[in-house]
C-alpha cells in the first residue's frame, strides 16, 4: 500500500453518493473475475488512499474522482468498460470541475495520476503469474482512462462555454446600463466591483468607429484591453463593444505604470494602438470629457457618441475627434430652427451657381479650414488658385456676403457648418424643426 501524501485532502464523500472503497459490482463483469480478484475486491481502504494520494498530486478536489477509480478497478479485474450512466457521471464532474475553476488541464491531471497510482495499487499476485491478463488489464483500464478524460474534457468545456456566454451576457448587460445611466445607482455600484470599478472618482468614455471598412470587434476589444491595462493598470478600466462601436472606460486622471507620468491624450494612445493592431483597418476615435460618478460615464459616452456623429456630419477626417472641440457643433445642432434659418438666408442663393450649391459649398468649407488661405485651399482641392478666388467671389457675387471679411466670414462660416448638420444640399432642409 502507498502511504498517504503529507499534503493529501480530507477524504471528501464522491458525488451521487458513491463511495470510494473499493471496485463496483453493480453491473455484472463482463468477464468471470477469479478467486485472486475477489481477494482485491474485498472491502479495503485501498482505493481511498489513492483517490487522495492523486488528489495531493494534482492540487484538485478529491470529490472529482466520483465513481472513476471503482470504474477502473472493475477495469482491471474483469475489462469491463464504462456504461454510459458511468460516462455521463463523469461528464457532469467536468462541468463541476469547470463550476468550481479547477482547470481543465488540472482536472485531466488528477484522472491520470489516479490512473497510475491504482495501477501500482493492483497486487502483484494480479499482475505477474500471467502474462496475457496483464497485458489484458492494462488496456483495459488504458481504454477507460481514455474514455473517461476524453468526456471529462468534454463537461469542462461545455460548462466554460456556458459560463463564458453567461459572463458576456451580464457585461453586455452592465455595459448597456453604465451608458445608459440608470437610474439604481447604488445597484449599478454594487455590479461594477466584480469588474474594478469605482463609480465615485472621475471617469472618461473613448468611443472607436471603423471607417469605411468593417473590423472585427472583437478582436479589437481584446487588443485595446491588452494595451490599455499594460499602460494604465486594470483598475477603472473597462473594454467592451456597443452597437458597432468599440467602448473603452478609463479614469479620468491616467498616470502611465511604467513611467509614472501623466497622460494627457489617451485617445491618441489608442488610435495608435488600434492601428498597430488593425493595419488593414482604418479607426476614428472620439472622446468624452472626465466626469465623477456613475450619472458623469454616461455623460462622457453621450458627449464621445455626439461626437463621432458630428465628425460624420461635418465629415471630419481626423483620427481622433475631441467632444470638447465640438461644442459649438453641438450648440448649433440642438437649434434647428434656427440653424434652417441661417442656411436659407446666407446659402440658398448658392442654389443659382450653374455647377449647382455643392462646389461652392466645397470650396467655402476648405477655405474656413485652411484658415482663409487660398493658396492651401487650392493645394487641398487639387485646383488652381485662379478657380479658388473666381468660386469665392462668386459666393459674395449670389449671397452678398464676403468669405474674405472677417465678421462676415464667421456667419458664412456658421452657416456652412450648419448645411453640412443637416445634410444640405443632398437634403431639403426640414420644414419643421425636429423635437
């Protein structure tokens, strides 16, 4: 007999009942047993000590083993192999090992190292007078160990993917209402612990939109979690997908682990980063200001969506896109009335222009860009300097207004904004102003 392991477990009573004593006789053998076999079989502490002698060895609960050590005790004396009831108990006990986090690796672990243990347990009297059982018992319990790992690998791997899809459902769920901002504060608190964080200090909201080509969120949701918890730590930092978006929560004030310095533009961070990992996709990032407490996340997501909307509108062409930078955007697009007002007055005249309102549109748009710069204007639309002024004085020409004059260049200005706001003049403008 093996003497027990120092380290070894309690002996913890197997699932469904059974206990580990000896081999199990429930289901008749299949071959007749001899009288050295029923000498083996008598009710002994044998099987006990190697279910916790294996238990030691792997580091995993004892209760794992179940009915597989009498399983293939049976095995050995008689070849018997596993019925299916016996096959189904163990592949419960995968989805338990999975239940409880022992790893699968871990498991299978305990399952050979019992394997072996009981095989140096059968007395030698079983295993040398005849070469032939030997050989006969060996595959036997070779044949069960093997079926036996293969439908306990396959319970573990049934419960991790139930897990997992339980996991993701729950975080889909407290990422909708993180955003959201629902109204349960001290609920949402208490659902956001499990995932590191803490809803009273001050957080900021990225949003990541592929451009043109469409990514794999998923991946990039792995990539940026990688990246940003190398840099920033894990702690108040959460990546997740929304409706086609990449989210990604960090706090609000960052100081780079590595360095210890403070870091004051974490969205160029991660469009970099997203472009290191993606290179065959192109990404616009957008980003919120910080705010405190739970009500300030769904403020900064509100803000960083608004954003990245606006930048389609005003077809912005930058990689990173600032709420900030927007606000005047955002103050004209919450007055729509107004804002038809301003487009009629100082832009439907456009309208006249033989090439229709669109070039003229154009060119207005690049010249307040350029800062009223006619050369850089010319160089950005691919046309000569002659054809920027001839169109700019034509918009003086048709609305009475000088792109050129400051004061007026601000309204004009305004107004071209606006056009593209409302999608004009690919768009009629709205005859009511929208609620």
């Amino acid at each position: 007999m093996i003497n027990d392991h120092p380290g070894g477990g309690a002996q913890t009573p197997p699932v469904d009942g059974d206990h580990i004593a000896g081999p199990s006789h429930v289901d008749a053998p299949e071959q007749p047993v001899d009288s050295d076999a029923r000498r083996l079989a008598a009710p002994d502490d044998w099987l006990a000590v190697v279910a916790r002698t294996a238990a030691a060895d792997a580091d995993a609960p004892i209760e794992l083993l179940g009915e597989y050590l009498n399983i293939l005790a049976d095995a050995a004396l008689s070849g018997r192999r596993p019925k299916k009831r016996e096959l189904e108990s163990v592949r419960r006990l995968g989805q338990r090992a999975a239940e409880q986090g022992v790893d699968a690796n871990q498991a299978v672990d305990l399952y050979l190292s019992a394997a072996w243990r009981l095989w140096q347990e059968i007395p030698m009297i079983v295993r040398s007078r005849d070469r032939d059982k030997v050989r006969s018992a060996a595959e036997a319990v070779l044949r069960v160990t093997n079926d036996a790992v293969e439908v306990l690998v396959e319970g573990h791997q049934a419960a991790r993917r139930q897990m997992i899809r339980q996991e993701e459902s729950a975080r889909r769920e407290f990422v909708d209402d993180l955003l959201r901002g629902d109204t349960d504060v001290s609920r949402l608190v208490e659902r956001a612990e499990p995932f590191g964080l803490d809803l009273g200090r001050s957080h900021q909201l990225l949003l990541a939109a592929p451009v043109r080509s469409p990514a794999s969120l998923d991946k990039a949701v792995v990539a940026m979690e990688r990246a940003i918890v190398e840099r920033f730590g894990d702690r108040d930092v959460l990546i997740a997908s929304k409706d086609d978006l990449l989210v990604m929560l960090i706090p609000g004030e960052l100081r780079d682990v590595v360095s210890g310095a403070d870091v004051f533009d974490p969205s160029g961070f991660a469009h970099s980063r997203l472009r290191q990992s993606a290179r065959h996709d192109r990404w616009q990032v957008a980003a919120g200001r910080p705010y405190p407490g739970a009500y300030g996340i769904a403020r900064s997501y509100e803000e960083a969506r608004e954003a990245l909307l606006l930048a389609r509108r005003l077809h912005l062409d930058d990689d990173v896109v600032q709420g900030r930078d927007l606000l005047l955007f955002r103050v004209l697009s919450r007055d729509q009335a107004a804002l038809v007002d301003l487009v009629q007055a100082l832009l439907e005249p456009l309208t006249r222009n033989r090439g229709g309102a669109e070039p003229l549109l154009k060119t207005l748009e690049t010249y307040f860009a350029t800062g009223a710069v006619a050369t850089e204007t010319a160089r950005r639309l691919h046309m000569s300097v002659r054809t920027v002024t001839y169109r700019l004085a034509k918009v003086k020409t048709l609305t009475g207004t000088d792109p050129a004059d400051p004061p007026q260049r601000l309204a004009l200005h305004m107004a071209v904004v606006g056009a593209r706001l409302l999608d004009w003049p690919a768009s009629d403008l709205p005859r009511q102003p929208l609620s």
